[in-house]
C-alpha cells in the first residue's frame, strides 16, 4: 500500500473524514488563496499566505483518503510525504514542489525574513491555486463528494 512506511513509522493515522470538513478545508484554503493575493503585502508574506492553502488541500487530500498526520514536529513534511504517493503519485511534482515551500517558509517565517523573491511569491501563489482547483476537482470525481468545489469568496 502507498502509504505503509508512514503508517509503520507513526506519522499518520487512520481518521474518517465527513464530506463537509473536507468542503470546509477546501473552502479555507479558497479563502487563503486570496488573502495571499491581496496587493501590498511583502514576497515573504506573499509565499507564507500562498503556502498555506496549498497545505490544506493536501490535508483535505489526505481526509479523502482516509488518513491524517500524527500531531507534533514534521506535521507539514507528513503531510507533502503523503501528496506524493497519493491518487497513484498524481501530485509527485507538486508534492516536491511544496516541500520546497515548506523549507523556505519556515526559513522566511522563523529565522530570516526577506528571503523570498516576487518571482518565488508568484510561483508559488500560482502553483497552489492550479493545485487547490485540481483537488477539488479530483475529490468530486473520485470520490463523488456534493459540493467540493469551493465558491470563490
């Protein structure tokens, strides 16, 4: 099974998931998409906001699933380790691709702020909403869940 060494290694559970949390999650992450959108605001809080809705589907991804991270220190890596043999590898690349985020995220939020450029903002604002649209979408069609696709705010 795809997500056995995380199941072995205790970094995630089995947890069952109702349709309307994984609807809430998405639509959260909607809401954060633009927040990270909003004009003014630095490159680093441009990819901090940018990253976390891109976290969320991965996590509304995993709820589909059936699964979540075990809390505590590397909740966010768990979370990118899963999107990555998650649906047959769908997300591989985009899972490598926020793991990416993650590292710098946490370098920008919590060691040196200034870090991130316009273009890495902007990447990576793009990057999570195609992503959060292709969640949504995919929760629909696999898994005929009413309603997954957020409105937009």
């Amino acid at each position: 099974m795809a997500y056995d060494d995380l199941l072995r290694d205790g970094r995630i559970r089995r947890h069952s998931v109702d349709a309307d949390d994984i609807i809430a999650a998405l639509t959260i992450a909607q809401a954060r998409l633009g927040d990270a959108g909003v004009n003014g605001l630095s490159n680093d809080g441009r990819f901090v906001f940018a990253y976390d809705p891109a976290r969320a589907a991965a996590e509304a991804v995993m709820g589909t699933e059936g699964y979540r991270p075990v809390a505590g220190s590397g909740h966010h890596e768990t979370v990118f380790r899963f999107l990555r043999v998650a649906a047959e590898g769908r997300w591989a690349t985009e899972a490598a691709e926020f793991e990416q985020a993650r590292r710098k995220r946490n370098a920008a939020e919590y060691d040196e702020w200034g870090l991130i450029t316009e273009t890495e903002a902007d990447r990576l604002l793009s990057a999570a909403r195609l992503f959060v649209e292709d969640v949504a979408k995919w929760i629909v069609a696999a898994h005929d869940v009413d309603r997954a696709h957020p409105r937009d705010s």
